[in-house]
C-alpha cells in the first residue's frame, strides 16, 4: 500500500481554503506581544541615556578592590566609594568593579582596562573616575621561588610591575574616551604578621610603593597613600582576628573603611588627571 504525501501545490491549496477568522488569533497573539514589549524598550532606552549621561564609576585592581574581606562583599571600599557620594550623587553613579581576586598588575592591563576600551562592535564602558589597588599578588609571586628574598626574583617583579603600571597609565592618556577620567591609585600597607614570617616582607612593601610612585610621576598620577592610613592603627587587617590565617592580609570592615576615607579625601583634594608629555 502506497502513503500519498501532499503535494505543494495541495497544501497550498488548503492555506487558502482556511477561513480569514482562522488567522485573527494569531495577528492578536503578535500585537499583544508588541504592546507587552513597549515598556520595556522603553526602560532599556531609559537605562541606555542614564548610563551616557550618568558619572561612570569603573575599579580595578585585586581582591582588596573586589570587596574582599567585608562582610558582605558589597561593604567593601569601592562600593562605600559609591554609595557615600564620593564619586557623584548615589542616583547619578554608573558603577562598574572589575576587579577580582588574585589579580595582578598584568591582570589589570590585559584584561581589566580593556573592558574599558571601544572596540570594534561596542563603545566600552568609558569611565569618568577610576580606582585602581593592585601590587600584592604581584609581590606574592616571590613565594613561588625557591628563596623569597632572592634580590633577582624581587628586582624581576618590580620591573614587571612598573612596565604594567607605566602600561596602564599610558593606555589610559592615549585613548581620547580615557584621557580625561580621573584616576586614582592606591599603594600598599604592610601585613604586620607576614613580616614576622617572612623577614624583609614589610620593605618589600615600600620597594613596591617607591616603584609606583617613581612611575606615577611622569603622568601626574594621583597615588592614595594606603600605607600611611594603615599605619600603626589596629583593628585594620583579617589577621590580626583569633583564628584567622596569618597571612590573610585583607581588610577587616573597618580597614575598608579607612581605605574609602583616604580614597575620599585623595579626591576632595586631587583633579585626578593624568598628563603624559608624549601625547
């Protein structure tokens, strides 16, 4: 027994036959979806202007910048930077934190400034302010030699660190969406408890800082000097908590919050703009 299937010209033939009220419920169907629709385009256009006409807000750096160490995450000194009004009015802010952890100066150049950049099928974020923490995985990499305090391991990380650096400054003067965004960097303040672990982490330390301040220089960069608001203050730092790791180095609620403060005051006193005489 043969199947007769139906030819082209016979299914053509019963789309004409179906009667005009056959097709009304699905026009319906397709205007109820384009009404439905309505509101939220506009929403995303409403969301689209706010971004444009908004102060952006974009941080980068480690896991310090990340949040990490408050409790909640979302306590951390960039969103108190945020939320205080230090940047612009709370409402007017566009923030964007791409810091993570474990990031290192490279991290920041290759992968976090970038998403900042036009590129070829999208504008980039093009923040007005940006903050920046990095440094200390960086100098963690020395825990990976055979000898820490090998002065050849330690000049080879502070050379990369510095071309990063210098990298991350020039990038920002040469873009023209960038050149004019605020940029504020922080240095590092010493882990007390790792010193005692490792003698010579807390020069260490300040070799790192003079290395960002010698290469901040040229640009006018605006160095937020972390060090000295740590300073012999207590109640700072993970582990100076019973129990915690000894080389957790993070923030305690209250270290971030100092670190928004020197942020904050950094930007009540500083423009914030970098210069570059090769541009």
């Amino acid at each position: 027994m043969s199947t007769i299937f139906p030819t082209e010209d016979t299914t053509m033939d019963r789309r004409r036959s179906l009667p005009r009220s056959a097709c009304r419920p699905v026009f319906f169907v397709f205007v109820a979806i384009a009404l439905l629709a309505l509101p939220a385009l506009a929403r995303a256009e409403h969301w689209w202007v706010d971004a444009q006409s908004h102060t952006r807000y974009m941080a980068l750096g480690d896991s310090i910048a990340a949040g990490r160490g408050a409790m909640p995450q979302t306590s951390g000194y960039v969103y108190l930077l945020y939320r205080s009004g230090a940047i612009d009015d709370f409402s007017d802010t566009h923030l964007s934190n791409a810091a993570v952890s474990e990031a290192t100066s490279e991290n920041v150049l290759l992968h976090q400034l970038p998403q900042a950049l036009p590129g070829s099928r999208r504008v980039g974020f093009r923040p007005d302010v940006i903050t920046i923490t990095v440094g200390g995985n960086d100098l963690f990499t020395l825990l990976d030699n055979p000898d820490p305090t090998d002065p050849a391991a330690l000049m080879k990380v502070l050379t990369a660190f510095a071309t990063n650096m210098a990298g991350v400054f020039t990038t920002i003067c040469a873009d023209p969406h960038l050149r004019h965004a605020r940029v504020f960097v922080s240095n590092l303040y010493e882990v007390p408890k790792i010193d005692e672990l490792i003698p010579g982490a807390g020069l260490v330390v300040q070799l790192l800082n003079d290395v960002l301040a010698t290469v901040a220089r040229p640009f006018n960069a605006t160095i937020v000097d972390i060090h000295e608001a740590f300073e012999g203050r207590r109640g700072l730092i993970l582990d100076e908590l019973r129990g915690a790791d000894p080389l957790d180095g993070h923030p305690t609620d209250k270290g971030h919050r100092v670190i928004a403060d020197a942020f904050r005051a950094a930007m009540a006193k500083r423009p914030g703009r970098l210069t570059w005489a090769g541009h």
